[in-house]
C-alpha cells in the first residue's frame, strides 16, 4: 500500500504562497487559520531558504501518541486525520508537533480553544467520504475523488509534491542527480557565483 | 467527478471581524509565523466553511458542477484555470493541467481567482456621491447623469476635455471597443496601465526589431543557457515563469539577476548583482565593452541583421570598467564576470521588467538591453530573446489593440491614413469621424498620457496644447496609486467637475479625493464574468468563457460601454458590425472586426473559432516548443502574433520573433525592414540573411502593390483581394467586400477599374513622372534603391512617436492588371496608379499583399536589418543620464539629464528638477517594487481574503546599518519623506534584503493617506481587508522622454522615526 508524503524542494520554492492561499479557497479555512504555511529563513539574506510547511503526515507521528482521548488516527496509506467530535482542544498535540501543523480556532488557553484543525492531506476526516458532515468539518476530500492535495498540484514551480511516497522520492531523487550537486536539497553554495561556476 | 453537495446560491460572508492593517509584527511574515500559536478568527468550521456548500433545500436532482476554462485574471504569464460552477455559482476551481503556459500550477493571486468574481467587498450596485454621501442609484439613473455631465463638458469645453483611462485588464475585445469608443467620443486623451509599465520596452524595442513585444516565450527559456535577468522579480510578479527559469537552470543555464534589492528571484541567482537605482545603461554599456574587448561579439550575425553597430562602439567605448565602477557601485570584476557567463552560455535570455522601463530614460535602458542581445546573436534565436515580462494580464493586448494616447489599434499611429484605414474597418465616414474632434490638429495628435492626466487638468489652459484643460475623467479599470505623485493627482481628482469610476471595486480613486459631489461609481463585473480573448507576455491570445453570471448589480464592460455609447449618441457607429444580444455586444463579433483591420502586427488569423479550438486543445502543445498536433497540428499555442493573413490562411502564429530558421508560413521572421532602405547612405537591409524558403535570398523592403507588380506575383492575388486593393485606392471600399464571392468581385473590379480609367486622348498629355517611367520599364529587380522621399500610406507608430517617414513605398503610374501589358487606351489615371502602388501590406484589407508575400517565403514587413541607432530619438545610442533625483551630485555634470521639454499637449521638466541639490536632507535613495499576493494598486487584491491574510502591513525595506543611524528598530513605524514635500508613514522592515542607502516600498497599498486613514471614505461594505500607505504618494517627478513613463524606481528619500 501507498504511503502518502509531503515533500517541498526548497531549491524550487519561491515562497510565492500559492500552496497555502488554495488551501484556504479550497477548504474555506478562515482568517487567521493557516493549515500550510510558507517559512522563509535568513530573510533578504544570500542564504535564504523558503520551504511550504504543514502537517507531515508523520510515519510514527507524535500528536497520535499524546492525544489525551486518541482522537487522531492514521489511515492505511499513511494519512494522519482525526475526528473532531472527539476533540478536546487540549493542545497536546500542537506541543507535540514539530511542525506547528495542528490550530486552533480561538486564541485562548486551554478548553476554549476549540477543536483542533489541521492539514488533511485534503482526505476529509472519518465520516463518509464527500458527506456534507465530512465537509462542513475537514472541507473538500479530493483524495476519494480521486486528486492529490491541491496545494502540490498548483505549486509554481512544482516545488511541493505530494502523492505516494515512493513516487515523489523517485521525482526528486532525479532532480537531484540532474542538479548535480552535493548537498541536493539546500544547496547552500548556488546563491552566489563561485564554487558551480568558477571551478 | 464526485461531487457531495449541491452548492449555494448565496454569497458567503465572513463573519469575523477582520484585523485591518494592524497585524503588530512588521516582518513580511510574521503573522505566519505567530499564526500556529496565535490564529485570531472567529469560529473554524462554523462560519465561512458552512455556506460554501451548503445544501440548497430546492435542489431536486443534484447536477454534476459544469467546467468552465477560464484564465487567471492577474499577470501576463497567462494561467488557465478550471472554474466549477454549480447552479451559477462558482464554487470551486482546478487546475488546468493541460495548460502549455502553467501545467496547471498558480501563484497566491491565481490560486484565490475564485474569490476575486465571488469577493462581498466588491461594488455591488451603481453609487453617486452626494453632499459627502454615497447614494445607490439605478443604473439608468447613474448613465443618464453621467451622460449628460459629459455631454455638457464636451459642449462647453470640447471632447478633449474628458479623457478615458482604460485598462490593461480588458479583453482585447473591451481594449479595441474602448480605444474606438474614445476615437468616436473624438479624443485621443484614452489610454492605460501600458504607459506606466512597458511603454518604454515597446517603443525601444520597437525602434530596434521592429516590434516591442517579448520576442520568445516564456516554455522557450528552458532552451537557454545562461538567463539574464534586470529590473525584474518573477518570483514576485510573474512565479509561475519561474517553473520555466527554474527547469532552464535545472538543465545547466546560469541566472544573473541585476537589481538593487536581493530579490526572492536574486536567492535563485548564480549571480546577483546589486546596482545603484538607475544606472543601468552604464551597467549594460560596462557589460558590453568587455564583449566587445575580447571579440565576444557575433560578427556575422552584425554584419548580416544588424544596423549602426559602429555607433555602439564608439559609445560604449565611454564606459570601461573603472568608469562604470564609479557609475553603478558594481566591482569591476563582477562585471566582466556577468559579461563572460552571457558571452559563454548562449543562446542566451535577457529578461526585463519594471527596474528598467520605469525611469527617465526608460527608453535606452530597453535598447541597451536589446542591443547587448544583438551583440551576441541571440534574437530570433531558439532560447534567446528579448523576453520581456509584461505586467497586467492583457497589458500586451491592450497595448496591441491600441488603448493608448498616441495610436489607434495594432500601433497604426494617429495620421490621417492611419485614421481613414480604420474608418474603413469601421465602416464609418472618415469625414463623420474627423467631424467628432474639435480639429484635425488633434484629432492626429498624440493625447495625454496617464501618467500625466492630472497634468492636464492642473496646468494653466495655456500651458496645454487643447482648447480646455480635463474636466471629466473616467477611470474604468485602473487605480489611481499606480501612478506617481499622489498628492498632485488628488488636486486633480478635486478640480475635475465629473469623476467616474467603473471597476469590480470603488479602488482609491473613490475615496483619495475631497470632493462631496460628482463622483460615480459604476460597477463593473471582473473579467471571468465576460468571455473574450486576452494575449499573454509572450503573444499568444487565449480565449476566456465567461464563469459565472455577474453579481451583485454589476454589469460587464462591453455591456457598460454599450449603455454610455447609446447615451452619447454614437451607439449605432460604435457597434455597427458588432451584434447586440440582450442589450451586451458580441464579444466574437468584436474579434472578428478588429481581425480585420490589425494587419500590421498579424492580429488577424486569431478567429474566435481559432482561439477556442486551441483552448479545448490545450493538451496537444508541446510544453517547451509549444507546437501543436492532431486539430492544431503545427501551430504555435496561443497563435502568438503575428498570425499573418486572414484566418482561412491558417498561419501557425510566431513563436519566437525573427527566427530566421523557419518559413514564414510556419513562424519564422526577419527584422522588420520599417525604416526605409537606407540611412544617410547606408543600407537598412538584410544582407544574406532570409528566412528559410524565401525567394529572395537578400533583405527587402515592406510588400505593397508596387513591390508585387515589379515581381509579378501581383497574378496570384484573388479577384476579391484585386477588388480591395483597387477599391482601397480608389477611395470606394465598402464593408461587403470582405467575403464577396470571386464572380461578384470580378464585376465589382472592372466597375472601379472604370471609373478610374483615363478619358481617351488624355494620355499623351500627361507627362510621365520619373518614377513612372522607371515603373514603365517594368524593372523586377528587387534591389534596386527605392526612392525615399515618399511617404507611406500610413505611418506606422511603435509605442510612441517613431520612425520618420518609412520610405520603401513605390509610387508611380502602373496599369493594373499586371505585367504592364495593357495597352495606352487602357491607361489608369495617374492618381489613382499611384495610390494602388501604395496599397500594402499593412492597408490591404484582403490580406491578398501578406498571403502572396508569404506564399513566396516572404516576410509581409519585409527583411531589414535591426537597428541599433534610433535616430529619430533624443539619443539615438543610449547614453548614462543620472536619475533626476540622484544621490551622486558628483556625476551629475558628466551624466546630465535633458533640458525642460513639452510633448504630449504638456511642458516637461529634467534639468529644472536635477540642476537642485535635495541630497543635504534627502541623502538615500528610493526604489519600489512588487508583492507576489497583490498586484497593481491592489484594490482588488487586497479585497480578496484569501491574499489579503498574507500581507497585513504596508512596510518599507531599511538597511540594518540605515536603521541604526535613524534609531528605528524592525517593525516600528518610520515616516519615508521625499523632495517633493510628501511623507508616508510606514513600518520599518529591517532587512538586508536592500544595501545601504536605499529604502525599498512595495506599491500596492493604499487607503491610508500621509497617515490619515481613509476607510470611512469607502461605500459601505467595500473597505478594502487591507489598508496602507501607497507607495506613489512620496513617488516623485521625472518622465521619460519619449514615452512619459513616470520615474518610479529612484529617487531621493529620508526616514524618520514615527
């Protein structure tokens, strides 16, 4: 069975914010609310790095073991969702996450935050794919229409991908080989004329 | 597809109260980053979310959503988008994967298009401002008003009173019909955003290649082996190009990006290169002159395509490296660096945007940068080019379809020939047309650019060349913040007795005024309810359908321009030959008309039907050749003009401009031979280059009738096309001779051939003139000098005044007919004989003179050379000028900038501006630029939630070491105060994004004004979710010279703590 991933080329993103903008359109997440988000390090500087962030979809992810009433849950290709009659709004899993993927619609402490909300994988939750219920709740299920999370399919320059995660690391592994260069991902040394150029 | 739910017809509201403009981290992301610990909005699921789909009780049979291809309403890359509309509404959109253009990929802007035609804080019905009070009025109320307020200025003051700002954000369809509308109102006082953007790219490379339009593509840069980037940010304005940059540096080629700020694009660079604001020209003359040291240079290629070189050299020879050091802050060594990488990685791409069009002297920087692409033999080449990115998503079109101030549709100048061609096009009384102006004079004389419009209702009545200053102004379609100076415009915006406003949004032109009364606002729908074609950056026209029905109480453009037309009086002439249904013209009826009359740039093989068939077949083009297969087989996606001919011909369109590698029947291109043959003795033509297939294996001038004859190949027109073109000389064309069957036309042709025949006996007592006695010898021999001092039928204009005089037309007596064959008593009459000589391939309205020229592997506009010294500019070769507010006094002597002038009906000032020193309290420099979620003056944009979120706070770029001296800290508000007395007040983003001394603004703010907060102003429910400082309100002075783009990328600035 497939494993679903995630995984931005940060040699690509231009942090044009179009992953996170259709996310919001797609799934009407309100102001405020971001389940992706473009994070830029060393802003304005020759090693700036821009990379689109959400939740992982993590194999052995962390906000499942620390759910207090287990509420989050992954399915058999690998997609974390969870269900949020069960909810709480505890946080845990926001302490948890590496990512900051997990959010919460009020800005209060404890309990009255409500429910958690997060990054999908546009897989809806556990009510009947394409139910208004699953709609109203988690937004549009593209993957039981047969789509891949629309973030990745509408990225400029094809730096977000998502899909099988055999695939996607097939993709990159080949853009990798084809930059020719060492540290792949990053590639620190190509901001600036030297090292590719002047050898 | 699955679809869960019938939609909605309501609207959906956002409930929450929304945080405007005060979001307390001043980093361009701040609240990004804050926003996992700190989301601010009301109820997740329970609001917004609910109403998208939400079940409509009445829905019986839920009906599968339809699918609508639409294209992105924002930049000129050109993304295509699936709409899904259920039940009229627009409910959700998916990519166009099988677009050649975006492969389905979208930035911010494109990928909340959506929200743009459902936005609540759109202008929902037609408003008046009352004693300080918006009013709802009805539409009929509102345009019969407005009509009779113009109709009162056009009595009193004259038509030029009222001038027409139209939009580089209509179809082509909206472009020509407005462009036409103010021709019949009887101004020239129309133009668009064109002015502010890339009029100084389209009549610099205009003057030097012949066209000024981006010569490849943007799928061709992934053959390019080294990108040349100036004055431009993609990653900002134009990201989905960078999918194309992008895969060409994947495959090897090497990127310079050359701005004075390090860009999101400049991160991606091998080189970045900072330079001082405005000097790009020494920039680009320092590049060169190590080409040019080391032998870099394509000679051949010079010698065979290229004119004035020379002159280049001795030129540049004024720029070595230590001098350019001097002039722009770059190293020397980095210099030549970028020299070499372009030299050694060719074909190569030079691209450009705003850093180098929007300056004074806009128009050498744009040949500067086409002449170093000359100079290495990279035009008309496979992954090289001149790709200039263009702006808005139909500024191309616009332009092309002639929404400017100095030219009608397809850049045919405003001469008297110019005009009757399109009176007959138009099927109008040239005399009727001529009647609508207050004078010939005018009627052929450039109007006032926009961004000088305020100019024009400022300046005392007898500093302007009009009988009266602007007293209405209709602004449908473009905000006010993108042109500079603000605070001089609001004077304007005050003095005016009519303002209007058409546009999906009230924009800042609604509420930047003083006025309490005279102000209408009509709402326009945005162009995704409205179908109509719309040409990209790189020429290709792509059709759009209509998504949705408008809202609200808007109604589309056509339709606007249809209800004012019928109140002015002048409905019937403005849509003679364009169909009416339901009260809104035909958008194809529109397209076919101006296919007729655009001969000069080949906007006449794009038939709706054409256009629509390459959007249902968008998946049959090649992603990096854009060639197409099965029903397109071997166009070009798009049909990028030119597409010679008339549709039936089925020319593929042209790719890539001047790309000798290929027929012309299939796309290939000389330079345009548009100067004439020769200058000051020299030649003008192409010498052993041709176009593969051509039957003249050397350059030749422009094809008209005469050319034709001397060839004989006049035999292989058509008896309908020898019908035109007689009836075009003789001065009878008639509008059913465009589809009249042969037999018909035949008959038709011997009755004017008739009535132009010479009285018998006259013959013998009309002296044969010397070029009629050449004609009479009946010379085919091409080569031969054609005599210049002719004029041609129409003056062709490119962007902005341009070429004197073109020479190239043969004139003389002639029989027509062909072969000089006929005998004596058959003589034409001499005038007649020489008009049908004139006849070309510009004015021939049967497309007869292109399809034959083509068919023998010609190129219609003939095959020149591209011309590196334009000499009918104020400096032919491009020559360093210190911006009018430099930093550097010390070079101000040497690099001087012109004395005051007047063109375009207004006095313009240089040297009464730079000869004052403002550096003492003005010491850094200003430059501005693009934000990737906004676009324009952004009213639009930050109306729209979804972008709105990502940027909350209009900001300003400061050095580190600049905030330091000035005692401000990241995030504190700063106050940017410029020499002409204005002050914005800003949050200071503390960055190393821009060097030392220079302060860096994005201009899509506005709605905060010198600090003041305008949003009570705004009709109610239409705030933009964004407010801010706009970036033109401290803009300052300074135009170009040829074009009047307005200085907007260096100036002098000093910040202040808040």
């Amino acid at each position: 069975m497939a494993r679903m991933k995630f995984l931005c080329d940060a040699e690509r993103c231009i942090e044009c914010n179009a992953c996170s903008t259709v996310c919001k359109n797609e799934h009407q997440v309100p102001w405020g609310m971001l389940r992706r988000r473009v994070v830029t390090l060393n802003d304005g500087d020759p090693e700036e790095r821009s990379i689109a962030i959400s939740c992982m979809h993590c194999t052995d992810a962390p906000c499942i073991a620390v759910c207090p009433v287990s509420c989050i849950y992954q399915t058999d290709t690998g997609i974390v969702l969870h269900d949020k009659d069960l909810c709480i709004g505890c946080g845990y899993c926001f302490y948890a996450c590496p990512f900051g993927a997990p959010q919460f619609p009020k800005a209060t402490n404890f309990g009255s935050r409500g429910d958690m909300d997060k990054c999908t994988f546009c897989a809806g939750g556990p009510e009947a794919d394409n139910s208004e219920e699953e709609y109203l709740k988690y937004g549009r299920n593209r993957i039981a229409e047969g789509k891949l999370p629309l973030c990745a399919e509408v990225c400029s320059t094809r730096a977000l991908l998502a899909g099988d995660g055999a695939i996607v690391a097939d993709i990159y592994k080949e853009r990798v080989v084809k930059r020719g260069y060492g540290s792949g991902a990053w590639g620190w040394s190509t901001a600036y004329y030297g090292p590719l150029m002047g050898e | 597809m699955l679809r869960k739910k019938s939609a909605t017809t309501s609207v959906r509201r956002l409930s929450a109260s929304l945080p405007l403009g005060q979001a307390d981290g001043l980093d361009r992301r701040t609240f990004l980053r804050n926003s996992g610990v700190s989301a601010v909005a009301a109820g997740l699921m329970s609001g917004p979310l609910v109403t998208r789909r939400a079940s409509a009780q009445n829905a019986q049979a839920p009906e599968p959503p339809q699918l609508k291809k639409t294209v992105c309403p924002y930049c000129a890359v050109g993304c295509s988008l699936w709409a899904e509309v259920e039940n009229g509404v627009w409910i959700g959109q998916e990519p166009a994967f099988e677009s050649p253009v975006n492969m389905g990929t979208h930035c911010a802007k494109g990928a909340a298009a959506r929200e743009q035609a459902i936005g609540e804080r759109r202008l929902k019905y037609p408003t008046k401002l009352v004693g300080g009070q918006w009013v709802r009025v009805s539409w009929e109320e509102a345009i019969e008003e407005i009509g009779d307020r113009l109709l009162s200025i056009r009595e009193e003051m004259g038509p030029e009173s009222v001038y027409w700002l139209g939009s580089a954000k209509f179809s082509n369809e909206m472009a020509y019909l407005c462009r036409k509308f103010a021709a019949l109102w009887g101004t020239n006082n129309v133009d668009h955003q064109a002015r502010i953007c890339h009029s100084t790219t389209v009549s610099g490379v205009a003057n030097m290649y012949g066209y000024g339009a981006m010569t490849n593509s943007f799928n061709d840069i992934h053959n390019a082996k080294s990108i040349f980037l100036l004055g431009g940010n993609p990653a900002e304005a134009h990201p989905v190009s960078m999918l194309h940059l992008l895969r060409a540096k994947e495959n090897g080629a090497k990127l310079i990006v050359v701005d004075p700020r390090f860009t999101r694009t400049a991160r991606h660079a091998h080189e970045y290169v900072r330079i001082r604001p405005g000097t790009d020209v020494a920039f680009m003359w320092g590049v060169l002159h190590h080409i040019l040291e080391n032998g870099w240079e394509d000679q051949e290629y010079l010698g065979r395509r290229v004119f004035g070189f020379d002159e280049v050299r001795r030129e540049v020879q004024n720029y070595p490296p230590d001098v350019v050091e001097e002039i722009t802050g770059i190293a020397a060594e980095q210099v030549e660096r970028v020299a070499r990488i372009i030299s050694e990685n060719r074909p190569g791409t030079l691209i450009w945007c705003m850093g180098l069009t929007q300056s004074h002297i806009g128009n050498s920087k744009t040949r500067a940068a086409s002449t170093i692409q000359l100079a290495l033999g990279n035009i008309g080449k496979v992954g090289g080019g001149a790709n200039i990115f263009r702006g808005h998503d139909n500024v191309q079109g616009a332009t092309d379809l002639g929404l400017m101030c100095h030219s009608l549709p397809a850049y045919y100048g405003l001469t008297e020939d110019a005009w009757r061609h399109w009176c007959r096009v138009w099927d109008l009384d040239y005399e009727w047309v001529k009647g609508r102006f207050a004078s010939q004079d005018l009627m052929e004389g450039q109007g006032m650019p926009v961004s000088r419009w305020f100019d024009g209702v400022l300046e005392p009545a007898e500093n302007i060349d009009q009988p009266n200053p602007v007293r209405g102004m209709i602004f449908w379609g473009h905000a006010p913040n993108s042109q500079t100076r603000n605070p001089d415009l609001v004077k304007g915006l005050n003095t005016l007795d009519t303002l209007v406003v058409i546009d999906p949004h009230p924009t800042l032109t609604a509420v930047l005024h003083d006025r309490t009364d005279g102000v209408y606002l009509l709402p326009a729908t945005t162009t995704m309810e409205y179908s109509g074609s719309v040409t990209n950056s790189q020429r290709a026209v792509q059709w759009r359908e209509k998504v949705v029905d408008p809202i609200f109480d808007a109604k589309n453009d056509y339709e606007i321009a249809y209800l004012l037309a019928r109140k002015l009086g002048f409905a019937d002439e403005l849509f003679k030959h364009i169909g009416i249904e339901d009260g809104e013209p035909v958008a194809e009826d529109i397209t076919r008309e101006f296919n007729r009359g655009t001969w000069t740039i080949g906007y006449t093989g794009q038939s709706p039907e054409r256009l629509k068939r390459h959007m249902a077949n968008q998946d049959k083009f090649d992603t990096t050749t854009i060639r197409g297969v099965g029903p397109v087989e071997g166009e070009f996606y798009g049909l990028p003009w030119p597409s010679w001919g008339r549709p039936e011909m089925g020319h593929p369109g042209t790719h890539i401009l001047y790309n000798t590698d290929l027929p012309v029947a299939e796309g290939g291109l000389p330079f345009r031979a548009r100067w004439g043959v020769e200058h000051e003795g020299q030649n003008l033509l192409a010498e052993g280059s041709y176009t593969r297939g051509s039957e003249l294996t050397d350059g030749y001038p422009e094809f008209t009738y005469a050319m034709l004859y001397k060839l004989g190949w006049n035999r292989e027109l058509t008896e309908r096309e020898q019908l035109i073109i007689a009836a075009i000389a003789a001065e009878r064309f008639e509008h059913d001779m465009f589809d009249i069957s042969e037999v018909a036309a035949k008959e038709r042709l011997d009755e004017i051939l008739a009535s132009v025949r010479r009285p018998s006996g006259d013959v013998e007592q009309v002296p044969r003139s010397r070029s009629g006695q050449r004609k009479a010898a009946a010379a085919t021999e091409i080569y031969e000098r054609f005599d210049p001092e002719e004029s041609g039928e129409d003056e062709e204009d490119s962007g902005s005044r341009d070429q004197q005089g073109s020479g190239g037309q043969d004139t003389g007596t002639a029989d027509f007919g062909g072969g000089g064959e006929r005998s004596a008593e058959n003589e034409l009459e001499g005038d007649f004989v020489d008009r049908l000589m004139k006849v070309n391939w510009k004015t021939d309205l049967s497309g007869g003179i292109q399809r034959v020229a083509i068919a023998h592997g010609c190129a219609p506009f003939g095959n020149g050379k591209a011309r590196t010294v334009v000499w009918n500019f104020p400096d032919p070769v491009p020559v360093h000028r210190e911006p009018l507010y430099t930093p550097r006094r010390d070079l101000v002597e040497r690099y001087r900038t012109y004395d005051d002038r007047r063109d375009y009906r207004l006095p313009v000032l240089y040297w009464s501006i730079q000869q004052v020193d403002y550096t003492g309290e003005f010491p850094m420099s200003l430059t501005s630029g693009r934000l990737v979620e906004f676009e324009g003056g952004g009213d639009e944009t930050r109306s729209n939630k979804w972008l709105a979120e990502f940027q909350q706070q209009m900001f300003a770029e400061v050095n580190p070491q600049d905030a330091v001296a000035a005692g401000v800290s990241n995030g504190e508000f700063i106050w940017v105060l410029t020499p002409e007395g204005s002050r914005v007040r800003v949050a200071a983003l503390v960055t190393p994004r821009v060097g030392p001394g220079t302060v860096f603004m994005p201009f899509h703010f506005g709605g905060v004004y010198q600090g003041k907060n305008l949003a009570d102003r705004y009709p109610p429910g239409t705030v933009p979710y964004v407010l801010g400082e706009a970036c033109n309100t401290v803009s300052t002075y300074g135009y170009d010279v040829v074009t009047f783009m307005q200085e907007s990328k260096a100036t002098l600035c000093r910040i202040e703590k808040a």
